[in-house]
C-alpha cells in the first residue's frame, strides 16, 4: 500500500452527486474508490488493520455496498463473511429483525446457523448516515448470541449523528464528512 493513500486521501476518491436518489440529497459516490486498485485496497487493508487484534471470526456486511467491503475484509483477516440481506433473500431459515426508516420500517435478515453463540464478529458496511441499519444488525447479532467487537465504515456522515445510536462499539470510520 502505498504511504500517499492514508484515510485522508482517500477522501478524494468520494464524488457528490447531487439530488441522488432524491432532490435535496448529495449521494456520496464510491464508485470511484471501488475502481482505483490502490485506492480499494487501501481502504480494505486500513479497515482490517483497524481490528486485527479483536480475534474476529466472522465479518458481517450489510446488502449490498457492505457486501464489497465486508467480503474483502473477512478474506484479508481469514476470517468467514456473513451477509445481512433484505427479507425475503436468503434462501435458508433465517432470524429478523425489523427496524425503523425516516418514514416506515424494514426487516434484515441472516441465515439462522450463520452467527453461533459466544461467537466474535465484526461488522462493515460502506456508509454510516443515521445509524439505524448498523444498529439493526449488531441486535440481530445479540440476538443469536453473537459478541460485535468493532463495527468499520469507509464513510461516516457525522452530520447525522449516526455514531449515537452505536454508543459502547468500537467505531471506525476511515473517512468522515
């Protein structure tokens, strides 16, 4: 990895878009990061560096950006990668859990025999806004039994005060706007 790409760099990776999905919101883009080798790689060497002393054993990532990151992450600590989804999904018996959005709610699942208990788990997504879907999943990962033992984003908007809702994780983000 090369020294050039510290978090702070990286941040020039992120394009807005304006008005995405939306009028009057600014989308923050990681298509760009996503397709610079260095740029991703750094980001998922970073994020597992953040937690290489936690003894993970699973890393959970949120459908569907976390997908990328969360995979590459498992991969680089030999650890297995969980996928959270969307109901309806997954193919085999799965626990749910249902949570709040800004206007109605939603429901994450995970395949049941995915999280066994006393089990140590770290979740990743790309982007942390309200904090409502991460704290969804670290219950869900409660709930089975499972120990979160730091939760890494690549984007944080602290604007929304999302980490509040994540109070007593360990939290990184490794680019904040």
């Amino acid at each position: 990895m090369s020294a050039t790409l510290n978090p702070e760099r990286l941040k020039n990776f992120i394009r807005d878009i304006p008005d995405f999905p939306k009028k009057g919101i600014v989308f923050k883009d990681i298509t760009p990061l996503l397709k610079d080798p260095e740029a991703f790689h750094a980001s998922v060497t970073l994020l597992a560096e953040s937690f290489a002393t936690r003894g993970i054993e699973q890393v959970v990532g949120i459908e569907s950006r976390g997908f990328i990151f969360a995979a590459a992450v498992a991969y680089q600590m030999k650890a297995g990668f969980i996928p959270v989804r969307k109901k309806g999904k997954l193919p085999s018996v799965t626990e749910r859990i249902s949570y709040q959005l800004e206007y109605g709610e939603d429901v994450l699942e995970v395949h049941r025999d995915s999280i066994e208990k006393g089990m140590t788990v770290l979740l990743i997504d790309d982007l942390l806004a309200t904090g409502g879907t991460a704290s969804a999943v670290c219950e869900l990962v409660k709930k089975m039994g499972g120990h979160v033992a730091g939760i890494g984003f690549l984007v944080e908007l602290s604007f929304l005060h999302g980490r509040e809702k994540l109070k007593g994780h360990d939290l990184r983000a490794l680019i904040t706007f």
